[in-house]
C-alpha cells in the first residue's frame, strides 16, 4: 500500500510540478551547517529533498577527488582551498551568479571571496559561514597565555594541546613575528619560515600532551582540565565558556586565522537547481540567524547577526575587540604544492623526538 | 590404619610389585570403585575384566596416579603411592589409543621418557635402537607415527614405556582398536613381550578372550567391586558368582526353583517346568528358593538316540532350532520339550555333522557340570 | 555429456569466488599500482616511475616508522600470544559444555561494539582524569593523578585487547583437537608440566599459533583507529601516514606507494615468520 501511495505520489508531483521539479540535492558539508529544522523548511519550501553528508576541508576534496567531483550537489570547503584543488583536480564547476540572489550576501565578503575563489577568470565559490581559529585558554589556570608561542611556556608545561596541521604552522609564524601569507608565492622565502616554526615546534614538543585530531578530543579534555591551552576554533571556546565560564576563546595578539566556508559546485553534480534553492535560501537573514545558533559561527548573510540568540553575541564581543577584529589574519588560497611542504614539515615535528 | 598392622606381612613382601588396600573412590553421588584390595605378584600378568562402566578405568587410572583414592592405599614396591603425582610413580600406562605424540618421530616418542629424566642424548639413542629391537622394530626410529600399522604402533607404545624400566606396567584396552585378525596375533604377542621383560602387566579389558588367554590372574570387576580373582581355568570353570559365570565365557542361564535337597544333590525345577539335577557342594540352598543355574555350551552332550545314557544324567529330547556353523567353535541351539532354547557345542568328532534343523536329539549333562547361585533379589 | 554438465556445475560455483578475487581484490591492487608508479611533475602532469617508492626508502621518517609499527606490532601479536595461550587452554582443556561456550562468548563481548566505542572505553579508563587514575588517587596508591594514555603502553593495551578473540579462536580450536590422553601420557612417562607444554601441547596447537599470528600480526599493523586514539604525540603509526598521503596531503601517489610497501613488507615478516616456525600456509589455515 504504502508504496503505491509512494509511486502516486511521486507520479502526481512530476505531473503537476514540471517547472520546478524536485530535486535531491546531496550535500557535503561541515557539522552543524545544515540543522534539521533547516532542511525541514527547505523541502516544504521547494519540494527538494536533501541529503547531508558532514566533513572537513580534506575529507571533502579527497572525496571529491575520488569521483572526478561527482557524488554530490553542494559543498561547502573553506576559501582558501578551492583554486589549488580545482587547478589539481578540476573537482568543480565555475558558479552561475545570475542564478545568486546576490543582495542576500554582505558585499564585501562576496567580493573578496569571489576575488580569491577565482581559477581562469571563473569564479567558483560563494561565502557562507565564517569564523576564526586561536586560542582556547582556562583563564584561571593558564591567564599568562596570550598568543600562539605562549603555548611553549614552562608554566603551562604538559597541559597543553594544538593540531599537526598547517594552521599551527601558520599561527605559530605569526605569532614568532613572521608573515606567512606574504611568502605564499615565494617558495624559498616560505620554506625558511617553515624551518623556523619547526625548529619552534619541536622545542615545543615536550610542552604538548597530546596533539588532538577532533573536535570533540580538545573540548573533552578542555573540559576535563587535562588541557588548560590549546590552539582551537572559536566555537569550540564559546560553546565550553557555557559550561564553564573561566574556559574562553582567546584572539591571540599577533592574530585569529580567518577562515570563510563557501559554497561551490562540484563538477559532476546533477541537481544545480536544488543547489542553488539552498544557497538563497540558507542566505535569508532567518535561515541564517538558525544557522549561526546551532554552528556557533557568524554568516556572510546580511542581517544575519539579527536574529542570533544575546548569549553568542556576547561571547563574540567578549573575545574580540574591535582591534583583534582588524587584526584578524584571513587565509588567502592557498597555492598548489605548498601543502607538500607543509606536510614534509608536519612529518618531521611528528617524528621529532 | 589398623590394616597396616594386620597386613604388615604383604607390605613388607618383596614378591609383590603392586598391593591395592581397600581402595575406594567416589565420584559425586556415585561409587566407582568399592573396597578393592589385591596383590600382583612380581612379573606377572594380572587383568582385570569387566564390562564397561565397572570401574576398571577408574582403577587403573588411580594406580597411575591420575586420580587419587578417597580411601584406601597403594603400594608399589611396598611403597605408598598416594600424594605421588603420575610423573613420580614407577609406573607407565598403554593408553586406550596409545596416545603416540604425532608431532614426534617414533625416536623421540620412545625417547620421551628418558628425556625427562636427563639422560644424555647418545645414551637416549642407544637404548631407544635396543628397546625397538627387543619389541621387533629396529631402525624405523626417523619414521613418522603415521607410517606404522595398527600392531607396530602398539609395540612402539609399549617400547615407550619399558624404556623407562617400570615396576608395572599398566595396559588400558589397548587391543581395543585393532581387527580381529590381528587382535588375536596381538594377544600371543603381548604375553610373550610380558615374559621377555619380566615386568608386572596390569592389563584392563572387557574381552574375556584377552583376559584368559594372556593373564596370570584375573580379577572380574562389577559394579565397582572384585567379584573373584584367580587364575584362569579357576575363573572358567569354578565362577564363584553368578555374574562370573554368567560373564566369563558363554553358558545357557535358566531361572529355576529348588524342589529337593539331598546332602550336595539338588533337585531344581526350572521355570518352564523342567525337573534337573545339580551337584552342589558347600552350598546353603533350601528348599523353595530362586536360583540361576549357569551351564556351558561344551559342558552339554548330543545324542540322536536315548540309548547308553546313565540314570544320573540330566536328559532331555529336543529340536534343532538352528545349527550355527562356525568351525571349531560351531554350536547348535536345541529347543526342549518346555520351549526353552540351548546353546550346544557341537562336537568335533563329526558324528554329528549332518545335523539339520527340524531333527530330533536328546541333550544330557552331568549334574557337576552346572554351576548354581541365589538368583538376586528383585 | 555428464562430465561437461558437472564441469559447468564446477565453473558456476567458482565464479563468485573469481569475481569476489578479481573485483574486490586484484583490481583496486592493479589500480593502487598504477597510481603509485605515477610521479607527479605539476598540477595535472604526470610521468611513469619509481620515484615514490624512492622517497620511502630516501625518507627515514618513512622507514623508521615502518620499522616501529612493524615491531610493535610483533610485540601486540607476541603478547597477545601469551595472554590468549592460557585462555584458549583453559577454554579448550578445561572447561565443558555452557561454561565452554558461555567463556567463549565473553571472549566475543568486546566485538559487539565497534572499535570505536572500544578504544574510547580504554580513554575513559587511562586518562588522566579517568577511572584507573581516579581510583588509584581514592585508595591512595598514588597522590597526583597519572597520565596513562598517549603512550605506546596504551597502545599496546588496545592493540591486544582489540586482536585477542582472533588468537583465542585458530587456539581453542586446535587444542580441542589435542586429545587428552597425549597430556596424561607425557606425565605418565615422566614429563613436567614445562616440558609437557614445550614438547607436546605447543608443537600441536603450532598451527593454530601461526595463523593467529598472522591473523593478529596484520589486524595489528593494519589498525588505524587504536593507534591514533591512544597513542601520545610521538606515537607514529604506519597507517596514519598512509592515510595522511591520501587525505590531507593529497598525496595519492605517494600514499598508494606506501600502500603497496606495507602489502609487500607485511607479507614479507609472515613468510619470515611462517619459515622460522616451519609451518606453511596451508598447513596453517586449514587446520585451524
């Protein structure tokens, strides 16, 4: 019975709804990004079905890769990820921006990201989520540390935690007065800032108690007092100050790392329509303000901030000041080939006794 | 222990290799072996014979000291075994399935024993060559387990265990396994092995066939008791019980009542209504009681004619039932006049050869060929 | 006639076997070679060679990382061994009929969850704020907490406890098949239980020591997730190394190399091992 209802159904939709039809749109995308009460309104709205898949910036290229960019609709990797990939890959197809409701984006956010998603004169990805990554202190027992290096105090000794992965390297640059983002382009001048912040962390190395890999391991032993500093996103920090209110997101002095999630479409995607209903609208001010409660993080959405619960807000503005605003150091893409270095570097600290 | 004083005279008896005393094991709820007490005079062969579930494994297993007795003691060579763990004792035991270790060749098999005991590797060679020779296998000492017949392998078994030179030797079934053919080879074989080493053989069975023709003695095994022990020809032909005479050999069993007693001359009937007469001395039958009279097959004559019969035989006219050809051990089943069936050895001399079934003969038995017990209570 | 209907028969069965070999086996392998004979020169471009399989034996951090989960994992599999011996005895020599089964199914438990939810049970019980140390800390053993995990003895708790049902089973089994009578015969003719154990029950239960083993020895080598949830920041694994190639390094050629060296050195150490205890292969498997 059920089926047959199912079949009718399906038959009475694909004959009344020619136009617009539905759609499944396969979503890979970031925990948190893609609440269910959000999907819920989403197919009311359009008819459109979606499936979510959660990921990180890796996961999703090496997916995608597997694939030649098919297997789903919608992704949502970082900015500075997508042109090295789509040079390597060609794991993406440029974005029709007559199809964007492009009022619905903070102008300034779009251009930037439109300047640095661009690969051959197309541009492949649009802004969603924002946030920075820096310091997550207990400030009862770890007050001293203010920036990235402070990790390597005595006083915090074994009591701290941050990744094997590049944004450690490039925060630690930073914070041992170097430019990272400036070298980019010039892979000698890159390299030596490389031997610097791994000679750095190496000395580091006994500091550390554990180098954590997810997001729950930090905030688990953050939470346990295991750990009183670690490098971590700012969510993570906000979401513990809830619990325990000496537990905080810290913007170090030299500077938060700003990343930017976008949206783009992988190449081999089928149901760009359904992508493109999702991205205007999860870029309403409502879907937007829905979003940034449940991930924790601010939206490129205009208004966005409108609708998002005092409690956030609060925590944002208690970690960032206009100055650590302003200072706040925005990942510019990264060029192809430049992780093979990093990675040489990460293997050697990891191996570093 | 009062019997140490009272049997002061066997433990200190340098002639017997192994004295049993009132042995006695219980397992949960469950009596396996019941007041044992026997002596096996040195170099010896004693089996002890019983069905299956009597006890003699549980016996034999509490000699080679993988169980212990609940009461009761052990002496081998005078000395008491309780406490001594099976590696100690100087004992050694066949097993059922000879238990030849397979991962070993038939060298270190029997030199397995000799091994423990730290001999040195040239010495352990040396003696392992002669005991193979001595049991009739030299040189098959790089061979594998599984290159060996049924009886070569149970002379490699008991190789393994005379190298070590035990005081007794303990044989648990071990012809269990093998055809017919070569059981009965084996049987002639292992009794002379016995005699070339002069040891003690404590030999476990439920073939009576095994037990009387290896065994010095015998000891007959029920329920967890000792029903009689002697040798042989005493066991065959004086059973001191009914369950000796009824497991010792084949022999007709009929239920019967006693009608009359005159002195050692009973008069019984037997259930059928058959009148016959037993000799019986030193019994204590009366008059109206149950009795099991036991006869052996052999112990019955045939005849076609009543004619030259004496008075004093128990004659009956019977019918072939069926003659059951079977060479020297051929038998005819007669059926008597009450329906009662017999087992008749058919004799040699041939007269008798053309016996067929359906032909009439007269059966007859001296009354001091039959053997008469107390039927057991019901 | 006859003989080609049962020489169809025959074809007919093996086929999922041959396709089970040939889809899930021999072709993911010929594509994890070609990639991994594939040197990348830039963005997109290409060129056949060997140079990956250079930078592993160029690398020592390559190598050396090999080397130590190799040992360590010969270490998992030797202690392993020892835990399940008398386990698997006590199991098959002496036990009967539902405690048989019942400690066999005890053995099992741990596999009722995923490995995941095991080695988080094994952080809960070593972590610093965790129950070992918290206990300890109550019934006054020691005075400050203790760090137990994030180090390679964590690791070697996980690897044994995750692997040990794949030693006791190939165990049980093969002293199952030890009969009895062999253990009573050693002892009857003088053998202590040292070298009862040493000459008769081990070389029996040989082949089933072998093949949990191997079957331990690469469970161990291959794991990914106990050595990255429990091991400290010195702790390489060469699984993670593999999967960092092929996820966050974009490296697929590099990672298919390694690939192919842990399948080429794994098989190596086991016919090392299989020559050094004089079993083969076969013998192994099928009897255990």
């Amino acid at each position: 019975m059920k089926t047959t209802i199912a079949t009718s159904l399906i038959v009475v939709t694909t004959l009344t709804a020619p136009i617009a039809h539905a759609e499944t749109l396969r979503l890979l995308t970031w925990g948190g990004y893609a609440p269910e009460e959000v999907i819920a309104k989403f197919e009311a709205e359009t008819g459109h079905t979606v499936e979510v898949t959660t990921s990180n910036n890796e996961e999703m290229i090496a997916k995608l890769r597997a694939t030649n960019g098919g297997g789903f609709d919608l992704a949502q990797p970082s900015q500075d990820r997508i042109t090295s990939a789509q040079e390597e890959f060609g794991i993406y197809k440029p974005i029709d921006m007559s199809r964007v409701h492009s009022e619905l984006f903070i102008p300034s956010m779009l251009e930037a990201t439109a300047a640095n998603t661009t690969f051959e004169g197309e541009v492949y990805g649009l802004p969603h989520v924002w946030g920075t990554s820096g310091l997550v202190v207990n400030t009862a027992e770890a007050g001293a540390v203010q920036d990235y290096v402070d990790l390597c105090d005595a006083s915090v000794a074994g009591k701290v935690s941050y990744r094997l992965k590049r944004p450690t390297l490039i925060g630690f640059a930073y914070s041992m007065g170097l430019d990272p983002f400036a070298a980019y382009n010039d892979t000698g001048k890159y390299q030596d800032i490389l031997n610097q912040v791994e000679a750095k962390l190496t000395e580091c190395k006994p500091n550390v108690k554990a180098y954590w890999g997810g997001g729950d391991e930090i905030k688990n032993l953050l939470r346990s007092g295991e750990v009183v500093a670690s490098m971590a996103w700012d969510t993570g920090g906000w979401q513990l100050n809830a619990d325990n209110p000496d537990i905080t997101f810290v913007a170090p002095k030299s500077g938060a790392l700003g990343w930017i999630d976008t949206f783009v479409l992988p190449a081999r995607g089928r149901a760009d329509d359904a992508a493109y209903d999702w991205i205007n609208f999860v870029m309403r001010p409502d879907i937007a303000a829905m979003i940034t409660n449940t991930a924790g993080n601010f939206t490129a959405a205009v208004d966005g901030d409108a609708g998002v619960s005092a409690d956030l807000k609060a925590r944002y503005q208690g970690s960032f000041d206009q100055t650590a605003i302003d200072n706040i150091k925005w990942y510019p893409p990264v060029p192809a080939g430049l992780e093979a270095l990093e990675g040489a570097t990460l293997d050697r600290i990891n191996a570093a006794n | 222990m009062p019997f140490f004083t009272s049997r002061g005279c066997i433990l200190s008896d340098p002639t017997h290799d192994l004295v049993c005393s009132d042995l006695m094991k219980d397992f949960d709820g469950f009596r396996a072996v019941d007041h044992v007490s026997f002596e096996v005079p040195k170099g010896s062969f004693f089996s002890i014979l019983g069905p299956s579930g009597c006890g003699k494994t549980t016996l034999l297993r509490m000699i080679a000291g993988f169980q212990s007795p609940t009461t009761g003691d052990l002496l081998i060579k005078g000395k008491s075994m309780i406490g001594v763990p099976p590696n100690k004792r100087p004992v050694s035991m066949v097993f059922q399935h000879l238990a030849l270790f397979p991962t070993m060749s038939i060298g270190d098999n029997v030199g397995f024993g000799l091994r423990q005991r730290g001999v040195a590797r040239a010495d352990i060679a040396r003696r392992v060559d002669e005991v193979l020779d001595r049991v009739g296998l030299p040189g098959v000492s790089t061979r594998r387990i599984d290159q060996l017949s049924g009886g070569q392998k149970q002379r490699v078994a008991i190789a393994r265990c005379m190298i070590l030179e035990p005081d007794v030797l303990l044989l648990d079934e071990p012809l269990g396994a093998l055809d017919l053919k070569l059981r009965e080879h084996m049987k002639v074989e292992l009794k002379s092995l016995q005699a070339a080493f002069d040891t003690t053989f404590v030999y476990i069975t439920h073939d009576q066939s095994e037990a009387l023709v290896m065994s010095d003695n015998i000891a007959v095994m029920n329920q967890g008791r000792f029903e009689q022990v002697g040798a042989p020809h005493e066991v065959y032909h004086n059973p001191q019980t009914a369950f000796v005479a009824g497991f010792v050999g084949d022999a007709n069993k009929i239920d019967a009542k006693v009608s009359a007693v005159n002195g050692t001359r009973l008069t019984l009937t037997s259930s059928a209504g058959t009148e016959m007469k037993v000799e019986e001395t030193g019994s204590s039958l009366m008059v109206g009681q149950a009795v099991q009279v036991f006869l052996r097959p052999e112990a019955i004559e045939l005849s076609k004619s009543k004619d030259g019969i004496e008075d004093e035989l128990n004659v009956s006219r019977c019918t072939v039932n069926a003659v059951l050809f079977n060479g020297s051990n051929s038998s005819v089943m007669v059926r008597d006049k009450a329906g009662s069936l017999f087992s008749v050895a058919l004799p040699q001399t041939g007269s008798l050869a053309d016996l067929r079934e359906g032909d009439e003969v007269f059966t007859c038995w001296r009354p001091q060929k039959a053997r008469c017990y107390p039927a057991p209570e019901v | 006639m006859r003989s080609d209907a049962s020489k169809l028969g025959f074809y007919l069965l093996l086929a999922p076997i041959v396709l089970w070999l040939l889809v899930l086996i021999i072709l993911p392998h010929v594509g994890l070679f070609i990639v991994s004979i594939s040197e990348k020169i830039g963005p997109r471009i290409y060129e056949t060679g060997f140079g990956n399989y250079a930078t592993f034996f160029g690398e020592p951090l390559y190598w050396r990382t090999f080397a130590r989960t190799a040992i360590m994992s010969i270490l998992a599999t030797a202690l392993t061994l020892i835990l399940g011996f008398p386990i698997a005895y006590y199991i098959a020599k002496l036990t009967r009929g539902r405690t048989k089964t019942t400690l066999f199914l005890m053995c099992m438990i741990p596999f009722w969850v995923s490995e995941l939810v095991r080695t988080f049970g094994w952080m809960i019980l070593l972590r610093e704020t965790g129950v070992i140390s918290t206990t300890l800390q109550i019934i006054g053993v020691i005075s400050g907490p203790i760090e137990l995990l994030y180090n390679d003895a964590a690791i070697m708790v996980g690897l044994v406890y995750t692997s040990i049902l794949f030693m006791v089973v190939p165990l049980v089994t093969t002293l199952d098949s030890l009969d009895d009578s062999l253990i009573e015969a050693g002892y009857d003719l003088g053998g202590t239980t040292t070298s009862i154990l040493r000459e008769i029950v081990i070389p029996h239960a040989m082949p089933g020591i072998v093949s949990g083993c191997i079957v331990v020895f690469m469970l161990s080598l291959g794991n990914y997730l106990t050595p990255i949830l429990l091991g400290g920041k010195d702790s390489l694994w060469f699984t993670g190394m593999i999967y960092n190639q092929f996820i966050t390094r974009f490296n697929w050629e590099l990672g298919s190399a390694l690939g192919f060296l842990l399948l080429a050195l794994s098989s190596a150490i086991v016919f090392l091992g299989l020559k050094l205890s004089k079993q083969s292969l076969s013998n192994t498997m099928g009897r255990a």
